[in-house]
C-alpha cells in the first residue's frame, strides 16, 4: 500500500487498500497492474514498430481521460484483467521471445511501482515509455536508466483547450517540463542497423477538428525550445471515440484544409525529422482489438 502521487493529480488516495474503501483515485485504479492486451503491434511509428513489430503492453486506467480517446474502452472503462509485478515481468519476456524490437508500456503511470519492479534486471532490448505526457518530474526521473525511448504526447500547450477536453489545465506546464527532462535522460536519437530507434524521444501530436492553431502553436513550441532535429510524429488519424462523439466541435474527422495548414506550417519551421501520417489514416484500424490477448 502506499500513498499515490505518481502523476501530477496527486490524488494522494491509498493505492492497495482498496478493501477500505480506498485505493481509487482519478485513474480508478488499484495498486496491482490492470493491462487489456500485450502483442506484437505493427501500428506505431516505423522506427518504433520496426520489421518485427513493438512488443506493446496497453495498461488500463489513465491519469488524463481526454474525451476523445480511441483507448476509451480502457482509460475510461477500466477494462482489464490485474497481474503480478513477476507476472508482467514473463509478459515481457515472453514478448521478447516472440523478436519483439522492444518493449512498449503504453499509458503505464499508474503502475510505475509494479513497472520498475518487473525491470530490476535488464530485458536486453529497449524499452519505450509511450504516455500521455502528463507526468510528474520525480516518476520521470524513477524510470531514468530503466526507459531508452520516450514517445510522449504533446496535446494541447493552451490551458484552455487542456481543461476542456483532457480535464487538466496544467497539461502543458506539465507536459513542457515533462519532454525537457525526457530529453535530458535520454540525448540524441540511436538506431540500431534496421532503423529501429533504440535510444531517444519522438514527440506526437493529434491534429484535432477546428484546432488548427492549437496545432501549430504546439509545433511551435517544440521547434522553440528543443533541439533541432527533434524527431516529431503529426498524426491525422482522429476519429470522434468516446465522449467526443458528443460534442459538435469534436464529431467529425479533420479537414483537408485544416491537415494541410498544420502540415504546411510543420515544414516552413523547417521540421523535417519524424513522420507525417496521412489524411486517409483516419479509421478505426489503429485502434487495438483490446480483448485481454497475451495477459496471463
């Protein structure tokens, strides 16, 4: 049991002591780790997916809960069967036997404690912290030396936008900090001879309907204060999921229009380093079939 201020809600709930009533904070999760699918997924970015596809491990409960997420079934439903720190450290393992490039914990910072216990000994191949980029300072600095890869969200750098769809005003203070730390652990990008990142940050970013300017405001941001060379991924894939569908701003794809003034303004800062998806990306086949497959 231990009092919970892993991310920046500081909820400060008792997580293990759920049988008190307790336990349960913004993410709705309990202390042990709750997961929903660990594969071989084929569908991220293709330094991180690689040939032989990232070995990913989807964690239920979030500590953001954006009103479109396309993980809504599990960061808002919860759904999931709970493991030991030993039983995620043989879903790891078993991942790896399968030539997974790498180890993929997909919204796991609820469950740090459990995560870095199942790393105490080193899997031999990179493992990728692939988060909301809402994260506090102190569980950043926990993983350093146990994370190679970060592959965080940079969703909203406005108050407003962060409060209104994510619940979290303070989303792009702590996703700013968050990112300049990321790339304090981890430096310059390394690949290995396949083109599989194996040390390094790649920022994404989701192009909302009507949120043009938020767009380029975020690409600005990162063209302002990080190196460059800073590898970006701008992602067209939004589709309405979840609570977005019932909200008129958000019940729609994107424009064309609205694609390519974020995809123009990308390249006049002069950042070519990363990936672009492509409009035709919106659909629900990036969205995992989340059906307890690998969670033993």
């Amino acid at each position: 049991m231990f009092v919970c201020k892993l991310c920046p809600r500081g909820c400060g709930v008792k997580r293990g002591d759920e049988a008190a009533g307790e336990g349960r904070g913004f993410c709705k999760m309990g202390e042990a780790p709750v997961l929903a699918r660990a594969a071989l997924h084929f569908d991220e970015e293709p330094c991180i997916s690689g040939s032989r596809g990232s070995g990913a491990v989807f964690f239920s409960g979030c500590t953001l809960r954006c009103v479109y997420c396309q993980n809504d079934q599990i960061s808002r439903g919860c759904f999931g069967r709970a493991v030991t720190p030993q039983g995620l450290r043989a879903i790891f393992d078993r991942l790896i036997e399968d030539e997974a490039h790498n180890i993929n914990l997909v919204t796991g910072t609820q469950f740090v404690n459990s995560i870095l216990e199942a790393l105490k000994e080193p899997l031999g191949v990179p493992v990728v912290w692939n988060s909301s980029g809402f994260e506090t300072i102190d569980t950043l600095r926990r993983l350093e030396g146990h994370v190679q890869v970060y592959l965080p969200d940079l969703k909203y750098v406005d108050p407003e936008g962060a409060s209104k769809y994510s619940r979290a005003s303070l989303y792009p203070v702590y996703a700013e900090r968050a990112i300049l730390e990321m790339l304090r652990q981890v430096g310059e990008n390394q690949f290995d001879d396949e083109g599989v990142m194996t040390r390094g940050l790649l920022i994404r970013h989701l192009i909302l309907p009507g949120r043009v300017q938020q767009s380029k405001d975020v690409l600005s941001w990162i063209h302002d204060h990080l190196p460059e060379g800073t590898w970006v991924s701008l992602m067209a894939q939004y589709i309405p999921c979840g609570l977005a569908k019932a909200m008129p701003e958000l019940n729609r794809p994107i424009t064309r229009e609205e694609y390519d003034e974020v995809v123009d303004h990308l390249f006049a800062l002069g950042m070519e380093d990363g990936y672009v998806q492509e409009l035709d990306s919106a659909s629900p086949q990036y969205i995992p079939p989340f059906d307890l497959t690998g969670v033993e």
